[in-house]
RNA sequence: GCCCCCAUCGUCUAGUGGCCUAGGACGCUGGCCUCUCACGCCGGAAACAGGGGUUCGAGUCCCCUUGGGGGCGCCA
C-alpha cells in the first residue's frame, strides 16, 4: 500500500489567487518566543498576507504541566514587537479537547485506532530491550488485533492510530521536495494518554482540519512528524494541507539552536536595542533569499515572498549581519520614531522624564545621532548629553582635551561667542574656521573642535561640533564652556 | 543504531547544464573623505567538501564517501 499525500487535489482545481490561504503558527507555551520560532511565524505571516489569506495563531497548551500563561503572553508580546499581527483570536488547543476525542472516538468507530493496553512499564522494557540489542525502538502493535476482552484489570488504556505497515507514504514538501518513508518505519503512535487527554500529533491534525488551514509551515524538526499526520488525515479521510519544512537555525557555533545555546527570546533582542524592521530584515533573509536584494522593506517581503525560494539547508544566527542591518534601518527611520524608542531607556538611565522641550531638541539632533548608531541602546546613550544638566561629567578622554591648550581655545572662543549675533550652525562653523586659520601659525580645526566637544558633549565622540552647539542653543554652549573653563 | 534532510567565500546567500575568469551582503582588510565617531565611496584577500559517473560541456543531473542537522516519548 502507498499512501500518498498529493499537492492538493484541489489546487488543480482552484489556483492560489482564488482560493483563501490559511496558515498558522503554533507555538507550544513552554518559554519564550524564541529566533526560530519568530522566523517561523515570519514565513508564515508573509505567506499569508502575500496571498491576501488568514494568517492565524494556536498556542500548543495540552501539556499542562509544561504550559505556563507567562509563556503564552512572551509569544504574545513578541509578536506583537515583531508586527506579526494575527487574525482572529488564538485558540488554545486546550479548549478543544472534546472534539479531539470525539474524533479519537471516530477513528476507533472505523476501526482506523485501537486501545493498547501496555502499561508505561512494559513500554520502558521493551525500549530498554530493543536498545540493548541494538535495535531500533518501535511499538510492535501487540494490541492492534487483540480482543479488548483480554485487557489486564486496572489498566487505563491509550488509544493508537492502526497505521499502515506495509508500502511507504510520501509528501510532497514545498521546500523539501518529494520526501518518502517506508510506513514500517513508522509504528502506531498514541493519539490518546491513558487519561483520556489527546496527544499533540492527534490535536495537531484536528485543529488544522478544524481551522481549515491550507498551509503549514514549521521547522523542519517536524518533518518526520508529517508522515505520521498524514496517516491521521488519510485514516479520517480529510484534505490533507501543503507542507513546507523549513530549515532550523543554527547558533553562531553552528550547534543547534536551544535555550541554552545561546537562543534568546525576541524580548531579549529588542532589549539589545534592535528594531523590529530590522529583525524582520533579518530573519527573512535567514534561509530566504530573493535574488541579490538584502534590504527588503516589509511591503516588499509580502510582495515577493514564496515557499519555493526557501532554502533547504540551516543557517547560522549571525549577530554582526543583524547589527549591520540595524543601523541601516535606524539611520532610515523617522526622527520622532527614534526618540520615541529611546525615550524610555533614557528616562531610566537618567532616572527622570524627558520634558517637552527636551523631547523636540533631541528629535532635531536626531539626524545627527541616528548617523552613528547601530542600535538603540547605544542611540539613547548618545543622545543623553543634550539633556544632561550642566555642569556635564566628562569622560577620561575628555578631560585629556580639556589641557592647557584646550582650555585656551576654548576661552578665547567663549568671548568672541558671545558677541556673534547669528547663532546658525554653517555660521558657527564659519567663525571657528576663520579662528584656526587666523593662528600663527594656523591652528588645526582638530585642534579647536576636540577641546570644544569635550566641554559641550563630555566626551570626544558627538555629531558635528557646529550641528551640536547650534542645537543646544547660544545660552546653554555659552555655559558648557563655561563649566569647562571654571572647572580647570 | 535505524529513518529522513542538508552541503557555494569565516557567515548569510545568488546560481535551476553553456551568460561562472563563480555574483551580492556581513565580517576582515588597503585607501579616500574628515572637526571626533560613524556613514559614504574606491580597491583587496576569501568558496563550488572529496571521489566516481552522465554530457560536446557540471557549482548546476545521478551514485558513493565524508561532514553537518533533525527524528525515533502516553513533549510539542
């Protein structure tokens, strides 16, 4: 017997732009939205908006012991940072236990599963024994054709799929391609615990049957679990949906990306300071790739998205190609947008709200600032001396600028300041420049702008000296210089 | 162990038998720009895992080896 789970009987019927694309996204509550399970999300929210379907979400909860509703909002909150909005509410697959075991129920009706009645200790054994003599485990299905009248009292029963033993099945896989397994390799998996609760592999199917999903999009850890829910789809004579297992992602080391890897919550990347656009930049080209494109705006990832442009090897997280991309994307991003996103690990750190005032000054020197950072963190930091309180603390560099030179400069300057009447960056820069030139001999425009940053930023790094004094306005750089003058 | 998947610069990748003296990006690196730091610009080093086939012709197709990954739960 073959079993063969066809692409779709009917999308030779009705193409891709008529019917309605459902995909979904499945995560199981047991910890944080992790990097692989936000790229799956990704594909599949691109997938679907890029045919104008559903794209939904079922959080995987029927291990309650495992599930945690802090779990479930991290997914929740992580997607929502990621802008991976869902359509409709979330299920909880919980919620849906009686029709799971109403079609456990179905399925025994037909004859298409059966009660097992093997208890978890002559499971162990058997296991323990196969791997001792060096075989594979399986299930040998002792129960499949037993009469249920010989079940040993006080044994609660599971209930297994009656799987097919003999031919192969075979999927047709959107990025794996035709992939097939011979069904002895499969035994009769258990669709129902011993105390009547489904198990993931039954659920799944029922609830993308239920939630008519046309498209499944995972990792390709589930790969060898489509077979076996491919049996369930057939045993129930359902549509079976499109596959496409695509590939995990790696750690920096190339070993597998887990929990204690060095696999991060999406939380954890937005607190490094990362935009979303950014990370979806990213993840999207993690595994995808659209000829030699490499900045790809989200409008236009839903417009070229497609499983058949889905690499089939894994990809290695790699953290320097994401900073990259990020301060390509915080240097494009909107002004107010960005002090915005600073505005709270500002406040934080200068343990103070920003006023109004300091707000529009720090979105009129953000174009200044955005220039040289690669993520917010680092965006907030620089930021911080346009509204720190004189007089400013300088950094150890900073002080080194601040010498008897420095401090010169800086005195002389102070007094021809004050009498310059337009107090415009190109006409500050303009004087400064003449000041040097005026020297004898002349003076380098380093040697005038260093000391002046010191005293204006506290430090040797800021955005264009004549930008900076112009936005901080006549008055306050008259008495940052100031400060730096009394304080040497 | 068994089953399945994968394999192009250090990394992400383009490449669908001739357009490949293998392209792009990150990183690295030489230079330019320059008031600092960045950005930007110009240049450089850097890859088809190995071996067999098929073909007039292979990075592209097939097989084997090697290497990586995944799965083999009353977890999901």
């Amino acid at each position: 017997m073959v079993v063969v789970c066809p692409r779709s009987a009917y999308l030779f019927l009705q193409n891709l732009d008529t019917m309605t694309v459902v995909t979904r996204f499945a995560p199981s509550p047991t910890g944080f939205l992790h990097i692989g399970g936000a790229r799956t999300a990704l594909f599949n929210w691109l997938f679907a908006r890029h045919h104008g379907g559903k794209f939904l979400l079922r959080i995987e909860d029927t291990d309650r012991a495992r599930s945690t509703d802090d779990a479930v909002d991290a997914i929740y909150d992580g997607l929502k940072w990621l802008g991976l909005n869902w359509d409709e509410d979330a299920i909880s697959q919980f919620s849906r236990v009686e029709r799971h075991r109403e079609v456990v129920e179905t399925l025994l009706a037909q004859g298409n599963a059966y009660r097992c009645y093997c208890t978890r200790e002559e499971l162990a054994q058997m296991r323990e024994q196969a791997q001792a003599e060096g075989r594979k485990w399986q299930y040998d299905g002792r129960w499949r054709d037993r009469d249920p009248s010989e079940a040993p009292p006080g044994v609660d029963p599971v209930v297994r799929l009656k799987a097919p033993r003999d031919g192969e099945t075979v999927i047709f896989d959107h990025v794996q391609g035709e992939v097939r397994v011979a069904n002895d390799q499969l035994d009769d998996m258990v669709l129902m615990r011993d105390d009547g609760t489904p198990t993931y592999m039954l659920a799944v199917v029922v609830d993308d049957h239920d939630m008519d999903i046309t498209h499944i999009i995972r990792g390709d850890d589930h790969l060898t679990n489509a077979f076996r829910q491919a049996q369930i789809f057939l045993a129930m004579g359902w549509h079976i949906p499109e596959f496409a297992h695509i590939p995990l992602i790696h750690g920096p080391d190339g070993a597998k990306m887990s929990k204690r890897h060095g696999a991060l919550g999406v939380d954890a990347y937005r607190d490094q300071g990362f935009l979303p656009e950014a990370m979806r930049n990213y993840l999207l080209r993690l595994g995808w790739a659209y000829g030699d494109e490499e900045v790809i705006s989200t409008e236009q990832a839903i417009e070229w998205f497609s499983l058949e442009n889905i690499g089939r090897s894994a990809a290695r997280f790699d953290f320097a190609k994401l900073t990259h991309l990020n301060g390509l994307y915080i240097r494009s991003a909107d002004d107010a947008y960005l002090v915005e996103t600073i505005r709270p690990l500002m406040e934080k750190s200068r343990n103070e709200a920003l006023n109004e005032g300091q707000i529009a000054l720090l979105v009129r020197a953000m174009s200044g600032l955005k220039e040289r950072a690669k993520d917010i963190q680092e965006l907030a930091d620089s930021a911080m001396f346009f509204v720190s309180p004189r007089p400013l603390s300088y950094t150890e560099k900073a002080m080194n600028l601040l010498d008897e030179d420095g401090l010169t400069h800086l005195r002389r300057l102070r007094d021809e300041f004050s009498a310059l009447g337009d107090w415009k960056s190109d006409r500050i820069e303009t004087h400064i420049r003449e000041y040097a030139d005026a020297g004898d001999p002349p003076i380098k425009l380093g040697k005038v702008a260093q000391p002046l940053r010191a005293a204006l930023s506290g430090s040797t790094v800021s955005p264009p000296i004549f930008e900076v004094m112009a936005l901080l306005g006549k008055e306050e750089t008259l008495g940052r210089m100031d400060d730096a003058l009394g304080t040497h």
